[in-house]
C-alpha cells in the first residue's frame, strides 16, 4: 500500500510534539515498515517553513524513505468541488488548498492518508483510506 504522509505527522516527528510525538513517530515507524510513504508538493512546501535550507528539508526527508509524487489534475478539481462543499456548509472562506487538495489527491490516487487530522478529509472524502489516532 502507498501511504501519503500529511505535513501534521511529519511536523509532530521533527518538533518532538509533547501530544503527538509518540502516536506520529510509532505510527510512522510501523507504516514504513510494511508500505511505500509518499509526500507531494504541498506536503513539502508546508513543511519547508520549518526550516531554513532545501537540503536540511531534504535531509530530513529522504527520496530513499520518501516517495516523491505529482500532483494529478483530476485532484485539483475534486480539491476545488471539495471546498465548494464546504464553502456551502458555512467553513472559511480560504483557499483549497491545502488540505483539500491532499486530501484529493489521496482519494484520486488510491492512496492511504495518514494524519492526524482526519476530520475535514472524513466529511469531503468519504470514500478515502485514513490513518488516523480517531
């Protein structure tokens, strides 16, 4: 299985997250061990704030570990029609991206998504495989 690691995980991993360190570097950990852990470029560019050069980021992620995947035009479009939906539900008003955008690009790819954010992707991606601490 291929597993689209979200940003939240990653991000609980390097800071040492005094909630969510264990549950993110375990879960991790085991999903390495048995699939392919992907990112995409939203994943990496909202990760790369978190520091100060690409190759401490890369370092941090190796392609080795880290599978590196494009994002398909089809998600762009579910990411759009997926933040329309909850635009109409009453949410933000803020762009699609990104979590829209990832979560579409999951569930077009049949990929797992594993974060600890499962909420949004639950109600606009029914049909997406998530791991999830809930």
């Amino acid at each position: 299985m291929e597993v689209l690691v979200d940003s939240n995980v990653l991000l609980d991993i390097f800071t040492e997250d005094e909630e969510w360190f264990a549950w993110s570097s375990e879960t991790l950990a085991y999903h390495a061990e048995r699939d392919i852990l992907a990112i995409n470029p939203l994943i990496y560019a909202e990760l790369s704030i978190h520091f100060s050069a690409i190759e401490k980021l890369d370092d941090a992620l190796p392609e080795a570990d880290f599978s590196r995947l494009a994002l398909p035009w089809e998600a762009a479009f579910l990411a759009g029609r997926a933040f329309v939906a909850h635009r109409k539900r009453g949410g933000a008003r803020r762009s699609p991206l990104p979590d829209f955008y990832i979560g579409a690009h999951a569930s077009i790819a049949n990929l797992a998504l594993l974060t600890r954010d499962s909420a949004r992707y639950r109600t606009y991606f029914p049909r997406l495989q998530i791991i999830s601490p809930d």
